[in-house]
C-alpha cells in the first residue's frame, strides 16, 4: 500500500517540481479544480497592474503600438500553437469559447454545404459540454439542419453521407474520458464530414496535435489548464486548408484585412487574423501571456510529453488510494482507466441512496465538506443528457452524479494527492459531509 512518505519521496524525485513556484497557491489548500479554473501564476498581478497603470495610465492610446497591444492575439495564439500541434500563425487568441465555436461551425457548415448540399447533419456526443450543444442547436435551427447526439461507441455509425460536421470535445468535462482524434477524424472525413474540436479540457493538460491529426477545426478555453484568470479569452485554430474559404459570421473590424482603412466594405484578412471579430480585452490577454509563459518555462523540463507523464502518474496514484482507502463507501469510476482514454482528471460517482434521507447520492455535500477542509474539487450533477434539438437521438439517459477532481501537473505534488484521499476517507468515515451547511446548494457547483 502506498504510503504518505512514498508520496513524499516522488516529490523530491519530481523533476517538474520548481514550476510549482511559478504559482500563488493558497497555505492549507489542495486545489484539483484546475480544469474549471486554473490556480494565479506569480507574475500576473504585476503583469496586469503594469498593463493598467504605465501602458494604459501613462502611454494611453500609443500603447496600441509601443506596447504591441495590436498583435497580442497572434503573439499568444503562436506561444499557444505548440501545446495543440498548430504550426505558426495558425492560432488566435481571442472571445469566448463559445463565441468562437460559433464562428468556426458556422464556418464548416458553409464549407461542408457547399461541397455537398445534402449534408444536414451535426453530430456531437450526447454529454458534450452543454454550450457546445447550445451554439449547435442555435445555428441548426437557424439553418433548417437537424443536430444528432449519440454515446461515445455510436459516433461512428451515426457519420453517414448527410452529416456535414463531427463536433466533438476533446475529453470530455464529466468524466475525463478522451476521443481518439486522429482516428475520428479520419472517420468523419472518410465519410465526407468535417471535424470540429473543442479542446478547453485538453489545451495544457493532454498533448495535442491538431495538424497531425488532420482536423479541420478547434477551439479551447484559456481559464482553465492555461491559467488565464476567470473569463480569460479563448483560442481558435483553422487548418491552412480552410481558412481563407469563408468569412467567419462575426466580421467586425479587427477582421479586417485593413482595419485602419476604414473602408465601408467588408474585406476579411488573410488566414487565421479574419476570425478576430472586435476590439481586443488587452487586460485579460497580458494576464492570459502569464499562463502561458509558465508553458515556455516548462519546455526546458520536457514540456507537454512530461506533464502527460506526470498527469498519468498522479491520476493513477489518486484511483489507486480512492480505492484502497475509501472502500466501502458506494464510490464508483467515471473515468478510464486506460491511459489513452484519459484527460487530466478523475470523476468519482456515488450509488444513489446514500445521500441524506436517502435523497440522491450526496455527492454534492462530500465535495462542499471536502470544500470546507482545503480539497477543492467540484460536482456534476446527474442529468437526463438527451437531446430536444434532434431527431434519432435515441432518448434520454441518466448519468450519475460526479465528484470531479482535475490534476494539474504544473502544481499539484504525490503528496497533495495523498493528503486528498485521506481527507476524503475521513469525511466518508466520520459522515461528516452529512452536516447541514454541506447540503445547502450554492449558485456554482
């Protein structure tokens, strides 16, 4: 059995343990909420009140050039490429996730039309995260197109002749679980459909290789394994291939192939610049660099193949302890065991029953308890996950309620995830999680 000085041992053995001081952590927390949002580096406070107070406060508008406001979004879509497999020039960092999701589906609908108008179809899993489902649904609706959800194990057949796009994430927000990309989107472009990927729960967790992989397009969140800061701006990457067939919806002027110009007329620039829409968040991108300078910083101990190696690690010692030390206890795996089909995370379930008056698993009050002593995890509600937007959908199935824990290999130590497990057998142990205030539900879980 492992032991808490087994884990101190792996610690000292760590060799990505100094990136861990590019980090503000909190004394006394545990934080495995990394994949919901990604811990302060260091360097950001400084970094953004520089921003405000001598590029914005004192330069002003000649900041736009003297500091390089103007090419941010490129500059850090290009640091970037490199975690997702993009090449130079091919990334930008800019909006929501979900503002560019709209653009680039929308952008492969057209595409995927024009190739063949019979296509009418989008295909997506079933328990994609739900503002995937959401933009999808607002733009098949717009389009008379009929949007198709299944499991994991029925992707494959539902790519028929009619589909126009795979949309798929990456590894999936409840469970952890990761698609094989390469081999599904070989699939969906066998079957004349085009991919989009949607990698907020693989950009600097996972390695990525979008080109190697020959995606058409993807999208990601920089708040989470990024670090960027709550609502930090997202990423859109374009494969070369597409990305001067069609003007993405949104054409504002920061599109534009000359925005200074001020012409009257729309005239989108050239490659990945014309899915910028409007005026850039200087604040929130120069916050967003810091995140991403710790990346650079860990190039030289081996970067992402290094950190898969040591998310690997830490998600296996974490399954292991769970069941060694909180047997008993009705908790069950929601995520792979298989290293191939593993994210960065690990989702516990609970047997329904086991909640307070028997009402639901109390899933939600074992993380608030964990919560109170320094464990920050987070909770999935279980949910009937079918569609109303499509047909064929095959109807509702209900998921278990999920205990979600995120290992972010930047920061979180063998020890970290020692002291995670005691901490949840005490709380299972003593039913602790039972009390009162554990049971309140709060706006965010």
């Amino acid at each position: 059995m492992t032991t808490q000085q087994d884990c101190r041992a792996l610690d000292a053995q760590d060799p990505l343990a100094p990136l861990r001081g590019h980090f503000n952590l909190p004394p006394g927390v545990i934080y495995l909420d990394g994949n919901s949002l990604g811990v302060l580096p260091k360097a950001t406070a400084a970094r953004v009140a520089d921003v405000v107070v001598r590029e914005w406060g004192q330069d002003l508008i000649r900041s736009w050039n003297t500091a390089s406001w103007f090419d941010l979004p490129q500059r850090l879509g290009n640091q970037l490429a490199p975690l997702i497999g993009a090449g130079r020039d091919e990334v930008v960092c800019t909006d929501s996730t979900s503002v560019n999701l709209y653009k680039v589906l929308s952008a492969a609908l057209n595409i995927a039309r024009e190739d063949s108008p019979v296509r009418r179809r989008v295909v997506s899993e079933r328990s994609n995260f739900p503002t995937d489902l959401y933009i999808a649904e607002g733009l098949c609706k717009e389009r008379g197109l009929e949007l198709v959800l299944v499991e994991p194990e029925e992707i494959n057949v539902a790519l028929t002749q009619d589909v126009a796009v795979l949309m798929l994430t990456h590894v999936n927000y409840r469970t952890g679980a990761m698609h094989d990309m390469a081999a599904l989107t070989a699939a969906a472009h066998a079957a004349g459909a085009l991919t989009v990927w949607d990698l907020a729960h693989s950009a600097g967790a996972v390695p990525v290789d979008l080109n190697g992989a020959g995606a058409d397009f993807s999208i990601g969140c920089g708040y989470k394994y990024l670090n960027g800061g709550p609502g930090a701006p997202a990423f859109v990457w374009v494969h070369p291939r597409h990305a001067d067939r069609f003007w993405q919806p949104l054409s504002g002027w920061w599109g534009h192939a000359a925005p200074f110009q001020f012409t009257p007329d729309y005239q989108p620039a050239p490659g990945i610049q014309r899915y910028l829409c409007g005026t850039q968040p200087i604040i929130s991108l120069s916050a967003l660099q810091c995140g991403l300078d710790v990346f650079t910083a860990a190039e030289a101990l081996g970067g992402m193949a290094a950190l898969r190696d040591k998310s690997l690690a830490l998600t296996d010692l974490f399954i292991r302890l769970v069941e060694e030390r909180c047997a008993g206890h009705g908790l069950g795996l929601a995520t792979p065991r298989d290293h191939a089909r593993r994210g960065s995370q690990v989702c516990l379930t609970r047997e329904e029953g086991l909640g307070v008056r028997g009402q639901g698993s109390g899933a939600y009050a074992i993380v608030q308890a964990l919560i109170a002593r320094g464990v920050i995890g987070d909770y999935r509600a279980g949910s009937g996950a079918a569609s109303h937007a499509g047909k064929g959908d095959g109807g509702p199935r209900l998921h278990k309620d999920i205990l979600r824990f995120g290992f972010t290999p930047l920061y979180i130590g063998y020890e970290d995830v020692w002291n995670a497990v005691e901490h949840l057998r005490q709380v299972l142990d003593t039913g602790e999680w039972q009390r009162p205030e554990f049971n309140q539900i709060h706006a965010v879980t």
